[in-house]
C-alpha cells in the first residue's frame, strides 16, 4: 500500500468518527477509529512529558481508562516503555514469561483488568514525543505488518492532532475530542482537562509542603498511590482536600514504583 494513501484512508476513519459525534476532530476519535479498524477492543491515549506530571487523555471504555492510569501510577508498562524507548512495543500476550518478569506489577494488574495483549505506540515527529497510543486485546493476539503499520498512521494523526491543539493558560487542550460525545462509555472520560489540572495542583502543593522539586514531588504522589493500591487521581484529590499530607523526611516502605526503585 502506498504510504500516502494509508495515511489519507486512516485520516477519513477519524473524520468519520468526529462526524458522528457531530464534533471537531480530537484524539478520541482517533481511538475509536483504531478500535474499529483493527482486532483489538479498547484504545487509550496518554500525554507524556519529563518536565511535568503524565495523564490520560482518553480512553474508549472503562478498561482502556484502567490501563492508562494504572501504568501512570505504577510507571511501568508497554506505554512507558514506548516513550522512554521511542519506539514501539507489541505485547501479544501478558502471561508471557519475559513480560511477567519485566513488568512484575503491571502484568498481573492488567490481565486481572481484563487485557491479555496490549500494544503502545509513540506519539512522535522527529525529537517531539507528546504522547502515546494504547491498544488492547481480551484475548492473545499478534498485529500483522499491515495492522502494525495502520496503528502507527494513528498515532501519527494524534500527533498531529495534539501538536496542533491550542494551549490554554493553565495548559488543558481545547479540544482533545474527549467530550461533547454521546457516546454510551464516554461519560467516566469528559473532564480529563480537570484530572490533568487536579494531579498537577496536587503535585504542586507537594512541592512547597515537601520542598522539593516538581519532578520529585510527582513521584511521591504516584509512590503514595502505589503503596496504597489507590489510583493517583484519587491522592491528589486527598492532597488537594488537605486530608492527606505526606512528611517531607519519611516515605511508606515499599512506596517506590518498581521504575524509582534503586
């Protein structure tokens, strides 16, 4: 297939998708046109970023929402690997014996969530890398060249997508596609804005009451999130209600995600 007219054809999925929520095109139709197109049954996209805190962007049900933050809190998984490493990462199936053992929480953590294979391709244009895009599978499946090849011409489009959006002041996009749907599953997803303003103000308070810079102010928060079992979404808001405050000397044994640890 010649590239331009894979690129064109998964570009018309999206827009199919963004007309049938009678919306402007955003990244959530770019999910629900992966999930449509290819054999897998959920699709999640995160916003990643060294400089400040990760977040979902959208998922296109409750699995593919689970997926995306429990690999945030946990800071390991497929979409980590794909972002750290740029480049991206098929799991056909998570009982494997390597990726059991190379991702000794997350594997479990997503099988008992309903994903058996899970597959994560960078959001990437040359050294920009806003993101990454999540795929799913209840039951063990391998992508075959072209399907691989189509998944990534998504992720391409939700890079141009995102680097396209307007940045309001507090830095939430306009427009990620992750409202205004009437879609059945869609409600959980439409005030992902609000959860990325919500971990970062959380993550700000941490910096002054620990003082200590954003980054490790962040990993707190996802340690505390991980010791706990609790979703990270769930601690800012105690952090941010004042009815958790972590000490700035002691830190719960064990709270490290297994990518902190030393």
């Amino acid at each position: 297939m010649i590239p331009g007219s894979r690129s064109a054809r998964i570009q018309a999925l999206v827009a199919e998708q963004a007309a049938l929520r009678g919306a402007r095109v955003g990244v959530l139709d770019v999910c629900t046109a992966a999930v449509a197109a290819l054999p897998v049954d959920g699709a999640g996209m995160s916003a990643m970023s060294r400089g400040r805190a990760s977040h979902p962007l959208c998922s296109t049900d409750s699995v593919s929402q689970h997926l995306e933050e429990l690999q945030l809190t946990l800071g390991e998984g497929p979409c980590v690997d794909a972002y750290v490493l740029g480049s991206t990462v098929l799991c056909p199936d998570l009982l494997a014996g390597e990726l059991q053992r190379h991702w000794t929480v997350f594997a479990d953590a997503a099988l008992e969530a309903g994903a058996r294979a899970v597959f994560a391709f960078p959001l990437q244009i040359g050294a920009i890398s806003p993101g990454v895009l999540d795929l799913y599978s209840s039951s063990s499946i391998e992508l075959d060249a072209d399907e691989v090849a189509d998944a990534l011409a998504f992720a391409d489009t939700a890079t141009l997508l995102l680097l396209d959006a307007r940045i309001s002041e507090t830095g939430v996009p306009f427009d990620t596609g992750a409202s205004g749907t009437d879609r059945p599953d869609a409600a959980p997803f439409d005030d992902l804005g609000g959860y990325r303003a919500e971990i970062d103000q959380a993550t700000g308070i941490l910096v002054v009451e620990l003082d200590v810079g954003f980054e490790e102010a962040f990993i707190r928060l996802r340690a505390h999130a991980y010791a706990r079992g609790a979703r990270i979404s769930v601690v800012a808001t105690d952090v941010i209600a004042h009815r958790l405050r972590l000490s700035p000397n002691t830190q719960p044994p064990d709270a490290r995600p297994p990518d902190e640890e030393p």
